[in-house]
C-alpha cells in the first residue's frame, strides 16, 4: 500500500479502510507519508493499527506538512496508542481532523488528548475536528478530556456520541463550555445522561458559555422524562443566539416536550435554529398541532425533521396549513406518521400557496391512490418543491397516473421517491 505513495506523489486522498493491514505494513505506509508532499487525506478505519503503528503514525506526522485528515476509527487502538498519538497533535500544525472513534482511548488517553488539547491554547492553526465516539469514555476519562477543552482555542467540532458519560460526565463538560469560545459542533447523542446533565448544559448556555456552539446533537438519551429540562434547554435560546442546529431524535420527548419545543419555536422574540430534528419522539396529534402552530409564526427554522412519531391526520393537516404561510422551511418530513389520504388534502393547497419549500417526505404514511391525487393537484401549480418522497405509501396506477400527469405540468421536481407501492415497478421506474 505504500508503493500507492511512493509511485504517485500528487495523490492527495488515500483510501485504505477495512484492508487487512496491520503491523509492518502500517510503518511502511507512515514512513511513505512522512515524505509526501500532496496527500492531505489518509482513511486506515477498520485495520490494525498497533502500538508500533501509531508511533510510526507520530513519526509521519511530524514531519509530513501537507496531511488535514487522518481516519483512524476501528483500529484497535488502546490507551497507550492514543498517548503516542496525542504527542502528535503538539508538533503537526497541518493535521484538522483527527477520527478515534470505536477504540479504547480509556483514561490514559483522554489525559494525554486533554494535555495536546491545551497546548493547542493560543493556536489558530492545528486541529479543529476531533471524533472519540464509541471510545469508552466514562465520567473520570471525560474530567481529563474537559481539563484540555476550556481554555482551547483551537477545535471546532467534538464528537462524543455512544459513550456512558452519564449526567456527571455532561456536567463535567458543561463546566467547561463556560470557558470555551471556540467550539461550534458538539455531538452527546446515546451519552446516557438524562435532565439534570440536560440542565447543566442549559446552564452553560444560558450563562454565555459555548458562545461559539451552533451544531449540538442529544438524540437518544430519554430527556423526555423530564420536560423541565427541555424547558430549561429551549430557554436557553434566548441568551445564546449561536446555536442553529438542534437534534433530539429519540427522546421520548412526547406531547409535554413538543409543548415545550413550540413555545420556543413560537415566541415573540424569536428562536435562532434554522434545524430542528425531532423523528421518533412518540409525538401524537396534539404535540403536531401544538408544532404547527408556532411554525406558522416562526421566520427563521429551515429544516424540521419529524419522521417516526404518531401526528397522523390532525397534525399533517395542521403542518400543511402552517405551511401556506411559512416562507422559512426548506425541508419537511413527516415520514412514518400514520397519515392517510384524508392528511394530505391540506396540502395540495399548500404546495399552490407556498414558495418556500424545497424538499418534502411524506414516505411510509397511507396515503393510497387518493392521496396521491390530492398532492398531484398541488404539484401541477407548485413552482417551488425540488425533492418529493412519497416511498411505501400503497399508491397504486391510479395515483402513479394523476401524479405523472401533474408532473408534466411541473419543471421544477428533480427527485420524486416511489419505491415500494403498488404500482406497476416499470412505470414507477419511468416516473422517477
């Protein structure tokens, strides 16, 4: 694999994932690396990078000045592998994005990252992007890990996603996001911490921390069994105007957290997020309307993702209603929402009315033939929609003719999803 280096020295992005590779093999790539000047992408995912390997990897690294990326996940890697690593990040101002996840960094590791971290103190080059899911990080490892991130001036995006940190762990964090102005993207999805972790980093926000923080990902970690929290967390909107990206996926935030959610997206003095991600929160038909209504007054959410809850016809009748207004959303979806024919009427008027919306997925619903005649109505005026999925909706040839007859009329739709209904499979391949 390293003649690929060594016969081709513009190559900029090797992709070496799932390979076999291991030992010798591993320091003869490094020792190719250290002397090329082009690569700026290496992908080893997937191999066996040992502790020797990583050593030569640290060798590279110091003296290679054109690498940016380094793909090291599923590697095998353990604490020591990660200390040697972590000398690296001192001495390679090129290198910005540095994947460790699905290794064992332990609390060795985090300690040595944490010490690299504050070396990176008043730089304004050198990493900016560091990925540690699935790395066994529990409370004591991310103390460490949060001694390095306060005073950090350099990284952009963590991703902690997959690991126990727990609501000790999160507070740990939220500590620290006090004290940082750099972070932007920050990823604590499935970290089994529930409302009082949610809290402590509401607090952060609320106080000025993560001034920076426009991408936050809590999804999976059941904050919906406190509704307080997702109060606090909205609330917190209002001191920080930062954050722009949301996603709480599988809260089991239900009609209480929607509740919560709407007055946010609702109030008077306005909400920053331009992305929300809500999909597989059990939200019922209250929780939709309670969502629909205060999208109709929002002028700022871009992309709402509901997919998976239960808003069925109430609520999609109520987004559709929302939506002939909103000039702000570009993407919708209400996929798996138990939404039938009756749903969708709403929203032939809708796609008349609305010169916004761009992408729309109503995949997995029951829409049926006559479903599919309603929106067919609205497509054949819409001038707006570029994407539409209407995927698994048992729309049989009656409906596949209503809307290929709409879409004659159309010139704007660029992706229409049909797969799985029951029309004939050849004409639904010509519709698409």
């Amino acid at each position: 694999m390293a003649d690929e280096l060594e016969e081709d020295d513009e190559l900029e992005e090797l992709d070496l994932d799932n390979n076999g590779l291991k030992g010798l093999q591993i320091i003869e790539l490094a020792r190719a690396m250290a002397q090329h000047k082009a690569l700026k992408e290496l992908h080893l995912s997937r191999n066996e990078v040992n502790v020797a390997g990583a050593e030569a990897l640290v060798n590279a690294l110091g003296k290679n000045k054109t690498l940016t990326y380094l793909g090291l996940q599923s590697c095998g890697i353990r604490e020591e592998g990660t200390q040697r690593l972590a000398v690296a990040l001192g001495s390679n101002r090129t290198l910005q994005t540095l994947a460790l996840s699905h290794n064992v960094v332990g609390l060795e590791g985090a300690i040595a990252l944490a010490e690299a971290l504050r070396g990176l103190d008043n730089l304004r080059s050198g990493l900016r992007r560091l990925e540690l899911a699935s790395a066994g990080l529990r409370f004591e490892a991310v103390s460490a890990l949060m001694s390095g991130l306060a005073g950090n001036a350099s990284l952009r995006a963590l991703v902690l996603r997959d690991n126990p940190l727990g609501d000790e762990g999160v507070g740990e964090l939220a500590a620290a996001l006090q004290h940082n102005t750099s972070l932007q993207e920050l990823d604590l999805a499935r970290c089994a911490f529930h409302s009082s972790g949610c809290e402590r980093l509401a607090a952060a926000l609320r106080s000025g921390g993560a001034a920076s923080l426009a991408s936050l990902a809590l999804g999976g970690n059941s904050l919906g069994s406190s509704p307080g929290a997702v109060e606090a967390l909205m609330s917190a909107l209002d001191q920080n105007s930062a954050l722009r990206e949301l996603d709480l996926t599988s809260n089991d935030l239900g009609d209480a957290g929607a509740a919560a959610l709407a007055a946010a997206l609702g109030a008077p003095s306005g909400c920053p997020l331009r992305e929300l991600a809500l999909a597989r929160n059990g939200i019922g038909e209250a929780g939709g309307e309670r969502l629909a209504a205060a999208v109709a007054k929002n002028l700022s959410l871009q992309v709402l993702l509901l997919g998976e809850n239960r808003i069925s016809d109430r609520g999609a009748t109520a987004f559709a209603v929302a939506l002939q207004t909103n000039k702000a959303l570009r993407e919708v979806e209400l996929s798996k929402n138990d939404v039938t024919c009756i749903g969708t009427k709403a929203f032939a008027l809708c796609l008349i009315l609305n010169a916004s919306l761009e992408a729309l997925s109503l995949c997995g619903n029951r829409l049926e033939d006559w479903g599919a005649s309603e929106l067919a109505l609205g497509l054949a005026q819409n001038r707006r929609l570029a994407k539409l999925d209407l995927a698994h909706n048992s729309i049989g040839n009656e409906g596949l003719g209503k809307l290929a007859a709409a879409l004659a009329k159309n010139s704007k739709l660029k992706e229409l999803t049909m797969e799985g209904n029951a029309a004939d499979p050849e004409a639904i391949a010509t519709l698409e």
